[in-house]
C-alpha cells in the first residue's frame, strides 16, 4: 500500500507550490537536453512486448534490414493488439491479421513443427517479418526511406509504390506509414536521451488542481460522476486538458510515446506499475510524475487523488507522451 506524501491543507499548499516550480521547470530542463532518440541496432523497450512474444519478436525483427524488433512490435500491436485470436471484418486472422490468401502464399512454418498455423504466434510473427522483407526486396530500388516504403507496399502493394516513385499519396497508405513508424519509437529502447513532451506543464497543472479529489472506479471526471477519477481517466483527462486525446486504459497509455529510463525522468511523464514486470500488457496503475520521485494519482477506492512516491517494488517504467505517439495508438486495442 502506498503511503500518502503529504496531509492536510497545509501540506497540500506547499506540494501545489512544489508543483508549480515544476511547471516551470520542466521547460527549462527541455531546453538543455539533446534531440532525437540516436541511431544503432534497436532493442525493444522494458515490458513493451508481451513476455510470451519478446523472444521471437526480437529474433525475427532482425530478419532484413528493411525491419527491426520495435517496427515489428508496432505492425504487430497495431494489427491485433498481441490478440493471437482476433478477426477482422475483412477475415484477417491471428495476431499478425493474414487474410487466408495471403496466408497461402506467404505464411511459413516459423518454429518447424511442420505446420503453418495461421493462428500460432510461432508462425504468424516470423511469416510477418518474412512477408515484410520480401515487400522491401520488392520496393528496394524505389527512392525514398526503404521501411517507409515497405510499409506502403504493405498497405497498398508494391506495384503502387514502385508506380509512385515512394510512398504513393493514398490517405490510408500514408497514415499506416506514420502510424507505424511512430509507434515504433514507443517499442524501442532508447539509445540517448528521450525529447521532452511539450505538453507536460499544462498535464501536471491539471492533475494538480484535482489533489484531494476523492477516487471513483471508471471515473472520468465528468459531473454525473462529481468530478472523480480512477488513475488512468485522471492521467487521460490531464492531457486531454492539452489537446493529447490518450487510450481509456493504462496499459495502452504506455504505448503512447517512448520510454525514458528512471534516471532520465522529467515532470509529465507518466509513470506505470504492475505485478508482472515482464509485461506492458498487465499494467494496472499510472500516474503523472512530478520530480523529486513523486507522481500525482488516483490510488484506489477509499483515498483521494494526492502525492506518492513511484520507487516501489511494482514500478514498471515511464512514457514520455507525445501528440503523434498518442494519434498512432489503435482504437481497437
């Protein structure tokens, strides 16, 4: 059980001026660190990947240099959400979504067990990193970002894009592209430092105004609810106050940006906790960092939103929320 931090009115004052320098502070510190996320063999970032998938996703990921471990993890949340049982309306099947003729034609017998089972992890993963690679093979003389293209030949077909020149202006095919390649970033370990989130400072002066609200389960802040929360419609409104629109549920707010180390904390991260630590998917609690070790949540049923420490043994790591990473999130996960 966590342990509120402070208590009282008076208490509380000093923690909302507390909050407040770091609403300024958080912009000063952006301004100090270095861009971008740095280049190199890309690994797959803490709990992002199912524990039963890591393995295989980061062995097939690998596979061609048009792919990696994290593009791979994107295409794959994207697609299913790591459902290994789901179906489309269009019969896409399994956790990679092959349609049956697609399948036919290019599924393999990934763990050689002699069967291509379409709905076995074991083969649909690899048959989706093979068919990727064989689609970059295609679009390989095609000018313009290989993985770009690769991504576009499989949302529209390779004759589309070797016809464009690129990337062809096709809504759909453009927004897979970026969808997927935003994603990736949230699946990939980072190699430096992690952008600051622009929006953080107005995130945290939300949350900080609704410190001593009392928790509601599935509460979303709205007035038929008396303006309470649980943790992740707390974190989802704070950010919606600055224009970020993030997933209902806490385990798909860690997808939404990339994931900066505990060291590399800043105020507006958001932070997660589970009792598997091996798992995105089993996240049962966020909240909005604040520095200092801290975090403002919405703990459980009977407390109130307030200040708690996030160095605990359920930790499981943060998210540097982004625009673009929040857009990129499926709506069916």
């Amino acid at each position: 059980m966590r342990k509120v931090w402070v208590a009282g009115a008076a208490a509380v004052g000093l923690g909302l001026s507390f909050v407040m320098l770091l609403v300024v502070g958080v912009y000063i510190v952006a301004g100090n660190l270095v861009n971008g996320t740095g280049s190199g063999r890309v690994g797959l970032a803490k709990g992002a990947v199912p524990a039963a998938y890591k393995t295989i996703v980061a062995q097939w990921g690998n596979l061609c240099p048009a792919i990696n471990p994290a593009l791979l993890a994107a295409q794959l949340y994207q697609e299913s959400g790591w459902d290994p049982k789901v179906v489309s309306g269009a019969d896409a099947r399994g956790i990679a979504q092959f349609i049956p003729g697609t399948w036919a034609t290019h599924g393999i017998d990934g763990n050689g067990d002699g069967k291509r089972d379409i709905w076995d992890p074991n083969d649909a993963i690899p048959s989706a990193a093979s068919y990727d690679c064989e689609l970059a093979k295609y679009v390989k003389d095609v000018p313009g970002d290989v993985s770009d293209n690769m991504l576009a030949a499989y949302n529209a077909g390779a004759y589309r894009v070797i016809k464009a020149g690129g990337v062809p202006a096709i809504r759909e095919t453009q927004n897979y592209v970026k969808t997927i390649r935003t994603l990736e970033k949230s699946f990939a370990a980072p190699v430096s430092r992690v952008d600051p989130s622009r929006q953080a400072a107005g995130a945290i002066y939300f949350a900080q105004k609704k410190l001593g609200t009392p928790y509601l389960w599935g509460g979303d802040g709205t007035a038929d609810q008396g303006g309470r929360f649980d943790c992740s419609g707390l974190t989802k409104a704070a950010y919606e106050s600055v224009g970020v629109t993030l997933p209902r549920v806490a385990n798909d707010q860690y997808n939404a940006g990339a994931h900066p180390d505990r060291d590399e904390l800043l105020p507006g991260d958001l932070v997660f906790f589970s009792d598997d630590l091996t798992d995105s998917r089993a996240i049962r609690h966020v909240g909005i960092y604040v520095g200092g070790g801290y975090m403002i949540d919405a703990p459980r049923s009977g407390a109130v939103i307030r200040f708690d420490p996030i160095d605990t043994p359920d930790y499981f790591g943060a998210t540097r929320v982004t625009e673009d990473g929040a857009k990129a999130l499926p709506t069916t996960v």
